[in-house]
C-alpha cells in the first residue's frame, strides 16, 4: 500500500509538474512572439515613414496595409503555435534517437537511412506549396488594395453607375486569389499524408528487418517491440511538424513580403556637413536664416528612365514674391513643387534657396521651411484645433484661431457641436469638401515657414469662398515667397510672375499685363480662345 500511495504521488506531481511546465511555454512563447511582431511592427512603420514618395505612388495603401495585417498575423500564427511544435518535435526526434541506438544500433541505422527519402519528398512538396504561398500573399495584398481603393471611391462608383464592373473586377481577383490559396491550401495538405504513409514504410521496413535479426541473432521479441515504438515516436514529430507546413510556408511568404519593403531603400541620407536652415521667427543659434529667395537652374527630371517631365526650367523667385504656374494638365506645374521639397531628386541643374543648394540642407529642416495646401485634403482623427495646429505644434490656442480666421475657417468651425473641440473621423467626412480645404489652408497658415506653396490650393471651395480666401490668402502670403498653381487664372492675376507650362517646359512667363499684351498663349488661356486640358 505504500509502495501504491507514493507510485500514485510521482504520478501526481510529475503531472503538475507537466501542467505548470505547459504554461510556462505558453507563457514564454506569447511573449517572445508578441514582443518580436511589436518590433518587426514598429520597424515596419518607421520604416515605411523613412521610403521616398515614389515607393507610396507606385505601391496602393491596401497593399502596404496587408503587410501590417495580414503578412504579420501569418507570422504571428507561426510564432505563437507552429514554434512551439518545432522545439518539442526536436528535442523528442533527438531523444528517441539517441534510445534507438541504444537498444540497437543496426535498426536504427536501417531507420535513419530512410530519413533523406523523406527530406527529399518533403522538398519537392514544400518548394511548390512555398511558391504558391507568396502567389497567395501577392494575390490577397491585391484584393485588399482594391477593396480600399473601392471603399474610398464609393461616391464615384455610384455616380457613374459603376457598382457592376466593380463588382465583376473584384470577383476576379477574388476568384484569383482563391485559385492561389486552393493550389496553396493543397500542397500544403498533402505533406502530412505523404509524410505519415513514408513514414510507415519506414517503421515497415525496421519492424522486417527486426524480426530477420531475431530469426539470425540474439536479438530478443522485447527488444523489437521497444525499437518499433521508438519507431513510431521517431515518426510522431516529424507528421507533426509536416502538419504545420501551411502554417510555416504562410508565414514565410508574409515574412518575405514584410522584409521586402524592409530592404527598401530610403529617402538618401543628408551629406554629414548639410546644414539646418530655419525662419525668423524660429532663428536658432547656428541656423542659415531663410529670407525666401528660391531659384531653379537648368532643372531636368523624369520620373521614370527615358521619359523626362521637365526640360531645362529656370525660375527665379525673389524674397515675397508670387509665383505662378499655370499651364495644361501634365505639364509639370506640380512636379516643380515635388522637386522643391526634394520628394524626388532631380537628374540635371539644381535648386538653390538663399544660394544653398537644397541638397546641402537637411531634409527635415527644408520640409519644416515650406508650407503647403494640397490639391488634395487630408485631415487625420482628432480634433478641429489639432488638425490645424498640425502646422506647427507648438502653436497656442490663440495663434490656432488666428489662422483659422485668416483662411476664413473660423465662422463654419464655430458653428461646429464643439467648436474647435468637435473630434473629425473618416478624413473629416461630416465637412464639405470646401470645409476641409479651408482647414487644411489654415493649417499652412499657422507655420511660420518663410516658403509658400499652394497647389490649386482654391479648386474645392466655391466663388463666394473663393473670394474669402484671396484675402486672407494675401495675408498669409505676406512677407513669404509664395508658389501658386492654379487653373484658375483669375487667381493669379495679382502674381509678381506668370510661368506658362507646356509638356515640361517654360514657353512664357511674365507679369499678367505683360503676357495679355504678348497675346500668346497665356492671352489665349485667358481669353478663352484656348482651354486648359
């Protein structure tokens, strides 16, 4: 009885043991997986803020956002259980092997050398599932950008009575996708069959050659009973394992996706001796004040190889001056402003602000110098006075309801549930598109930047507004050199130079009497014998 009763408490405690050894895996794995999805989440990001403009206008926003979604959780999926089955299948494979040559080394040599037909097998099968994984990761970023692409252009959808093409569009790459995840889902399942029915022909194949040795040598029946379940354990994690395949190879190939943009080359990095630039009213010790004067010289650019957008612009803007581009759509006007922020990099000439090459300043310090109001509007979640105070964040509440008085926001903002408190979600989907471009011009009003850009800053709003804002617009251009583009030109009348556009190159420029008396293009435009395109 007590030989029983302490039988009974081993038993007891190497099962709480087990329990407690089962939850500190658990444990440890959750939180070595979560804490390596957080940093690959967080090096993704900041990785994906450091990519030059060019990446995020080649690539849609569904399909970056799938390798923050989807790419990850695949990993997620591999580390939080697939890891798990891997480390225990190993160290049983390691165990069982080393009691297999125990009990005799023969039979386990007979076993082991089965072992690369499996490998071999198991790489024919794992190669295709692996490929058609990363077809499946590439097809569902697809699907996703499309579905984002759709949801934000639904108004546009349903006024051209587009809802059936969208449709018929979607269930194709619906349709693809599925095709991708079935071939996918297939090869996936078929290791552990494939795998498992190997395996018993070599548990078959050790069990004859067991009972040849226990006709021929002294190997007892016992000895062979213990060796062949050794056997089946030997064969037990590797079925497992092959069972995980899908789980492993969708990770891989969201893993490979997720790197991919990781291995992206950044925006280049500024020259060590580049130099900090700052207004005056944010002078620091140390600072090239900027006084405004911007200059283009012999300034060629293509986006692509082969195909140049702009050819030998030469502008020269003085400090405060107006300067607008007008000219047909494609003529270069906003990629002139691109260049000025060095969101790309020109092939030929340079652009000079007080002299300074921009590619001797940094980065960081020319963006801070220039302001810009968008064609298009984008305001993030949160509130009035924070989207606007996005100009400048250390602005006072005061200095916040100045600008939105100078962009003629303040009147429609008070009207507004909480004032300049009412929370905006949806990119500010409960203001009229007029609404968002006054707060998104009130918000280049609040920066203190000393350069100006505003690119068909007015195109949102309608005549009674646009007038508002010419006003306070000759307010806030005050004392700052100010771009323009505008297919409005009566926007532009006022502008202390005129630079007329046409596929990449400059065919007029000059004051609004100077070019009606030209009777050019720009009198052609203006006068509506011509339109713009």
């Amino acid at each position: 009885i007590n030989n029983l009763a302490i039988g009974i408490l081993i038993m007891v405690c190497i099962y709480f043991t087990g329990v407690i050894c089962s939850y500190l895996q658990q444990r440890i794995m959750i939180g070595v997986s979560e804490n390596a999805l957080v940093k690959i989440r967080e090096e993704l990001f900041s990785k994906v803020q450091k990519l030059p403009l060019k990446y995020h206008d080649t690539h849609t926003h569904g399909d970056i956002m799938s390798r923050f979604t989807n790419d990850l959780d695949a990993v997620g999926m591999m580390l939080n259980h697939t890891m798990t089955h891997i480390f225990s299948g190993i160290l049983t494979l390691i165990g069982t092997v080393t009691l297999m040559f125990i009990t005799n080394w023969i039979l386990a040599v007979v076993l082991i050398i089965t072992v690369p037909l499996l490998v071999y097998v198991g790489g024919i099968i794992g190669k295709q599932s692996r490929r058609y994984f990363v077809q499946q990761q590439q097809a569902l970023g697809a699907v996703n950008g499309y579905i984002e692409e759709s949801v934000t252009g639904q108004k546009v959808i349903k006024v051209f009575n587009y809802e059936d093409t969208t449709m018929a569009e979607f269930n194709f790459l619906s349709d693809y996708l599925r095709s991708k995840q079935m071939k996918a889902q297939f090869f996936g399942g078929i290791m552990g069959p494939v795998m498992g029915n190997l395996s018993q022909i070599s548990y078959a194949i050790s069990a004859t050659v067991g009972g040849i040795l226990c006709l021929t040598s002294n190997f007892d029946i016992g000895g062979l009973t213990i060796f062949t379940n050794y056997s089946r354990q030997f064969s037990r994690p590797i079925n497992e394992i092959s069972q995980q395949m899908n789980t492993i190879y969708a990770a891989l190939a969201g893993a490979e996706r997720v790197f991919e943009v990781m291995d992206e080359a950044p925006e280049k990095a500024d020259p060590q001796d580049a130099i900090e630039i700052c207004s005056k009213e944010n002078s620091a010790e140390g600072s090239h004040i900027v006084k405004g004067e911007v200059i283009l010289k012999d300034v060629t650019f293509g986006y692509v190889p082969g195909k140049t957008v702009l050819k030998h612009i030469n502008v020269i803007a003085k400090p405060g001056q107006k300067i607008a581009f007008v000219g047909s759509t494609g003529a270069g006007k906003t990629t002139i402003t691109n260049l000025i922020n060095r969101f790309y990099e020109i092939e030929e000439g340079e652009i000079l602000i007080d002299g300074v090459n921009i590619k001797d300043i940094k980065r960081d310090s020319l963006r801070s110098n220039i302001a810009m109001v968008l064609q298009d509007t984008h305001l993030f979640s949160g509130t009035v006075k924070e989207n606007i105070r996005y100009g400048r964040l250390d602005a006072t509440d005061e200095e916040v309801i100045a600008a939105a008085k100078i962009a003629c926001a303040h009147s429609f903002i008070e009207r507004l549930p909480e004032g300049y408190d009412t929370v905006l979600e949806g990119d500010g989907t409960n203001l009229s598109q007029g609404e968002r471009q006054l707060l998104n011009i009130a918000r280049a009003a609040i920066s203190k930047a000393p350069i100006l850009i505003l690119d068909e800053a007015t195109s949102s709003v309608d005549t009674r507004t646009e007038k508002l804002i010419e006003r306070g617009m000759d307010q806030l251009m005050k004392n700052r050199t100010t771009f323009v583009i505008a297919h409005r030109l009566s926007t532009v009348r006022n502008a202390d130079l005129i630079i007329v556009l046409e596929h990449g190159e400059i065919i007029e420029q000059g004051s609004h009497e100077e070019l009606l008396a030209k009777g050019g293009r720009y009198y052609q435009l203006y006068t509506g014998a011509v339109e713009l395109e």
